[in-house]
C-alpha cells in the first residue's frame, strides 16, 4: 500500500513540474569548476581538445535546461546534475541538433530499487540501478545515485548505468527499445548489425566473451551493453570485437580518442 502510494505521489509531482516547466526555463551557465570536475570523473570529456570540450559543456547546460531533475529522498547536488548532463550528452555529443524529446525528468534514487520502485531495505528485489518509463512513467527516467557515481568512478569494469539509460532513449526515438535504432542506422546497416549482435549474444551466453552477461538477455540491452564498453573502452572494444566498434563508430560518428 505504501509503495502504491508512493508511485502515485510520483505521478502527481512529475504532472506538477511539468506544468510548473512549461514556460522556458533560463539559461544556464556551467559552473567554472565543473571544466575540472569533468576532467576528474569523465574521460570522455577529458579526451576532447578545448574548444570541443566547450561545446562539450554547452551542450551540458542545454540538456539541463530542458530536463528537469529530481531526488527521491535525497538533495541533487551539483555533482549529480554534472554526471547526469554528461552521460547524455556523451552518446549525442557528435549530432549538434540532438534533444531528447522523449525526457521530460529524471529521478535519482539513492541506491537500487525494484519494479515497483520502492528502495527500502525492506522491499525486497532492489536490483534496478536505472530505467527508462513507459505507460504511466513515459517521458521519464529513474537512475540510482550510486550506480551513477560508479559509472564515473571506475573506469575499467566498461559500466556506466546512466549512459546505458541515456542510449536506451536514443533507441527509442522511433518508438521502440528493440536494439536497432532506426534514427542511427539505415536498412542495410541493420542487417548487418543483427547478424553481428545475434553472433556476439551467442557467445555471450557461452560465456566467451567479455561483454557483460545481461548484453546477452535481448537486442535491447545488448545494445546499451555493448553502447557502455564502447564509450567506457573504447580502445579496448576496438581491438576485441572490431565489427561491433566499427558499427558503433558509424552510428556515433566517433572516433576513437580514449
């Protein structure tokens, strides 16, 4: 009953901010200290030369004049609206006229939470870290705060939950998460990347490969997966699965600079 109540109490404050949002909100500037919190959290941006590093950050404070962002029992902070704004605009950074229409908010949990979206330590199977709403949710994004910061903090493991989120919207920009983004690939593109996906699944699931296991549970998630190495290591994806970076690298527009 509680969690119900929750949810609904969700709804009704998403429907309150959005009409409180729907005159244009100013816009924002980045903070100076952000350029060397970028520096230290997100090799992504680290890796650009300045004046891609500065549309880097206005592309930042676009995102987060139009998205909203809320906590769910605990206070935003700067550090939190800095990774949330990079991990969307990392997988976009190479389309300039890129917005995401199909966001509206996203919610920050402290921790993992499960489909009902309770995050007590009672509820019990809390093993979401992030998720992209649909029906009574659309237009909405729910992100765990700690898998948010271990996204940024290791740098190794190719895990980065928000950016996996963020790519699950970038598929869903023609109306369904299926794996094949149609607004990044063309007909024969596609093709070519199902048989690559299918093959790579495959594997996964005989544990012979190093892309992670939950890659292998549908097109959909092996997409974002395969999306997380790419942006995290994208060196190393290079030289253990080339046919994957190289289907990547044409759907970004990315080149390899980490």
């Amino acid at each position: 009953m509680i969690t119900t109540l929750f949810i609904v109490a969700l709804i009704l404050i998403y429907f309150v901010i959005k009409f409180n949002t729907t005159k244009k909100k100013p816009a924002l500037s980045i903070p100076d200290f952000w350029h060397f919190d970028l520096l230290k959290y997100v090799p992504f941006y680290k890796s650009l030369n300045h004046e891609q590093q500065s549309v880097f950050k206005n592309r930042m404070a676009l995102f987060l004049k139009e998205i909203q962002i809320e906590g769910v029992h605990i206070e935003v902070a700067n550090k939190d609206e800095m990774l949330i704004a990079a991990s969307a605009v990392i997988p976009v950074f190479h389309f300039p006229d890129w917005h995401y229409n199909n966001l509206k908010i996203v919610w920050l949990y402290p921790d993992r939470f499960n489909q009902e979206l309770g995050f007590a330590e009672k509820d019990e199977n809390r093993n979401i870290l992030g998720l992209v709403g649909t029906g009574r949710f659309e237009n909405q994004m729910i992100l765990s705060q700690k898998a948010l910061y271990h996204g940024f903090r290791n740098n190794t493991d190719k895990l980065n939950t928000a950016v996996h989120e963020f790519v699950h919207l970038i598929d869903k920009m023609d109306g369904k998460i299926d794996g094949i983004p149609q607004i990044l690939m063309n007909q024969p593109m596609a093709a070519a990347w199902l048989e690559i996906m299918h093959h790579e699944m495959e594997q996964i699931n005989n544990d012979k490969s190093d892309i992670r296991s939950y890659g292998g549970t549908s097109e959909a998630e092996f997409f974002a997966v395969a999306c997380e190495y790419f942006f995290s290591r994208p060196k190393l994806m290079k030289r253990k699965h080339p046919d994957i970076y190289q289907m990547l690298e044409s759907c970004f527009l990315q080149e390899t600079t980490m």
